[in-house]
C-alpha cells in the first residue's frame, strides 16, 4: 500500500524519545500521504514504552498512526525487522531514536521513492548535534557518526561498493520482501544494547544493490542527530573505528563480489590477512613517530582500525571464502 512506515528502533530511549517524536510530529506531510509511526522497544531496561505512548498523546490531534510494539531479541537489525513485520505501507523510513528529522522529510521522502522508481534505498543528509562543544578532532571524524553528506551529488550513488548510513534511510519495502524470500542473512549484525557495530546498514545496501535496485543519496533529507557527550570521548571514537575496521573485513565477500577484474588469489583470506597485518604494523609503527597530541591521537585512530580488520580476519578464518561463495549463490552470481 502507497504510504510511509516511520521505524524507531528503541533501547533505553526515554531521555532522547521525546525530541525525536516530537520532529515526526511537526512533519508537514500532505494529506494524500498516509504514514504511520512504530516504536519499537527492543529489551528496554527503562520506561521507554511509558514514554512514547504519554509523548505522543501531546499530539494526539494528528491524524498518524502510532503504535509501539516490543521486539524481544536485542540488536538493531531485530528491531527493525518487527518495524518492518508491523509495517503497512510499501515505503520505509529507519528513525533512529536521536534523529530529529526537519519538517518536509517524510513528503521527500515520498516523493524521492516516487520520482526514483529504480531506487531501493535513500540515504539522506545528518547534520551533528552534539549535547557539548565538540572536541577538535570531531570536524575530521563526523562521518563515523551518521552525519555529513554521503555523495558529491543527488541521485544513484556511483561505484562497485555503495552503501549509506542506516539513520534516516528510506527504503523499498519489496527490496526487503526480496531479501526474505531468499533467504537473506547478514554476516554483519548492528548495535546489541551498548554493544557497537555498523556492519548490517552497509551489507543491506549492498545486498539490495545485488538484486537490480539503485542506492542513492538526496540532501532533500535532512535530519539533525543528537550526539551525547560520552559519544564525543576518544575512548568511544576508538571503539567506533575499530568497529569499523571489523565491519571492513565482513563486507570483503561483497567487495570481491563488485570488483569481478580482482586478481583470483586477492580472494583469499591468507591475502586479506597479510595485507592487514601490513596495515597493523604500519599503524603500530606510526604511533611512535613524534607529533603532537591531536597528530598523535589520528595515530592511534588508524591502528584502532588496522586491529579491528586484523581481529575479524583471525577470527573469520577460511569463513570469509565461504561466505563469499554464499553470497554468490544467493544472488546468483558467478564465482570468480
């Protein structure tokens, strides 16, 4: 059915519910567009269900639907799954919990999903909020934290590999539907309470890519995301890119996948383990140089990456080729 399905994942999400509910709220969508509101609870510990239904009486008034609903199993990508099961509508927008998306989102997003009938996913623009001043590092690693523009121009994002950030995107919901009737599964899982990753955003970007979609980004969807102060740690930021790290090594079934003209003994994880162990060992070498403090600390951020890409080549082993063959299988590609 024409509309749109707003999906907010929540863990613990009474204290930044509220701001996030409030924007979807004051969205100035035309009344020829049904759209509808689900809170999922994924394994709160807080009042966050409490929260959401005394919120949205506030606005009662407006003519949405809205429903929160629990999903048992802790992750991100389990919650949305529930999102997606209790959906009704045929187009799909993933709120995080500290998206506070400008007023005209939801009609762009309608209408971009209209426009582009190609289109399987749409990720859109996050301008930082952060609760402090941020430190100087920030400006240079803002990306890591599903803000900034995600191509140089609107439309199909270009090259072997496109993916967009998970936070705002808006998606096709029959390129899901396909997924399932595949059987799909992501090697990558995301966030598990406050435990973090940020693999299944990219993997799903690359799985619908692998059915015939496009992937594309549009600046007409902007959103603000809300940073906490303990996110603008170093310690977090290192934790962060070494997730990222990790999640680079899970993605490489894809990569060999899109790079057909690879080399065939650039398929394998003895290659991939060499070339990492390189790029620990250049990192780890680099740490020692002398620098400033800010020089310094861009050291360490790039050994917390070459270690989280080290880490997940030990500990996926001979995995990583088979994955890649099940991939292959799965969207019936052939095996280079």
């Amino acid at each position: 059915m024409k509309g749109i399905s707003v999906i907010v994942c929540c863990y613990n999400s009474a204290l930044r519910l509220p701001e996030t509910l409030k924007h979807l709220a004051l969205q100035k969508v035309s009344i020829e567009i049904p759209w509808e509101i689900i809170v999922v609870n994924n394994a709160s510990n807080d009042n966050t269900v409490q929260i959401a239904i005394e919120e949205w009486r506030k606005y009662e008034n407006k003519n949405i639907k809205f429903k929160v609903v629990d999903a048992c199993v802790a992750g991100l990508s389990f919650a949305r799954e529930k999102g997606i099961a209790e959906s009704e509508y045929g187009y799909l927008i993933f709120c995080d919990d500290d998206n506070w998306f400008f007023e005209n989102y939801i009609e762009n997003a309608f209408k971009l999903l209209e426009t582009w009938p190609d289109a399987g996913i749409i990720g859109g623009y996050g301008l930082p909020a952060p609760a402090v001043e941020p430190p100087e590092w920030f400006k240079n690693y803002s990306s890591y934290y599903a803000t900034g523009s995600q191509n140089l121009c609107n439309g199909i994002i270009a090259g072997n590999s496109p993916g967009v950030y998970g936070a705002g995107a808006v998606i096709r919901k029959t390129a899901l539907q396909q997924l399932k009737e595949i059987n799909f599964e992501t090697i990558a899982t995301d966030r598990r309470n406050e435990k973090l990753s940020s693999g299944g955003d990219i993997e799903l970007c690359f799985a619908i890519k692998l059915l015939g979609y496009n992937v594309c980004y549009s600046d007409h969807l902007k959103f603000h995301h809300f940073i906490p102060e303990n996110r603008l740690s170093k310690k977090y930021l290192l934790a962060l890119v070494y997730q990222f790290g990790y999640c680079d090594i899970l993605h490489r079934p894809y990569y060999w996948l899109f790079n057909s003209s690879l080399p065939k003994y650039k398929k394998t994880w003895f290659w991939v383990l060499m070339i990492s162990l390189n790029i620990y060992l250049i990192s780890l070498i680099n740490l020692f140089k002398r620098g400033n403090s800010l020089a310094r600390f861009i050291h360490r951020i790039n050994l917390s990456h070459s270690k989280g890409r080290l880490t997940a080549i030990i500990k996926l082993n001979w995995r990583i080729q088979k994955y890649y063959k099940l991939v292959c299988q799965k969207f019936k590609q052939p095996i280079n």
